[in-house]
C-alpha cells in the first residue's frame, strides 16, 4: 500500500476500531487516535492484545506504526462480531 493510500485511509477511520496489517506480518487491532504525515498512532484493545500501555508520557496516543510500513487497513468491526 502507497503511504499517500495508507495515510487517507487512516485520516478517514480516525477514531474507529481497525486492524492493521505491516510489512512485518505483525496484526495492530486497537482505535486510530491520530495520524501526521509520518506515522498512524493506535491505541490497541483492552482485551490483552497489543502492547499493554496507554501512550507516552500520558498522552494516550497509544503507539504509532510508519505508514511506509503499512501493507492493509479495514475496520476491524467487519472480522470481529
């Protein structure tokens, strides 16, 4: 996925649950809480999956993903009932 792609994409789910996929292989799930030009910034579920914080330095941005880095994004509500 193009970063200009990824970046509209994200700037239209801010705010929504979403599952990320990155050129890694890893699964982001969580909340986009806010997106620049460089990097999407997700805050992962409560249920145990993600990373286990609440953001840097209490912000509660949670953790951003390079949007270079992105290979998919589609709203997490459509795999998970």
């Amino acid at each position: 996925m193009h970063p200009k792609e990824a970046y509209d994409l994200c700037c239209k789910y801010q705010g929504k649950r979403v599952r990320i996929t990155d050129n890694q292989g890893n699964l982001h799930v969580g909340r986009i809480t806010q997106v620049d030009n460089r990097q999407v910034w997700i805050m992962p579920d409560r249920n145990g999956y993600g990373i286990g914080f609440w953001g840097f330095g209490g912000a509660g941005f949670g953790y951003g993903i390079a949007l270079g880095a992105i290979t998919g994004i589609a709203l997490a509500g459509l795999f998970f009932f």
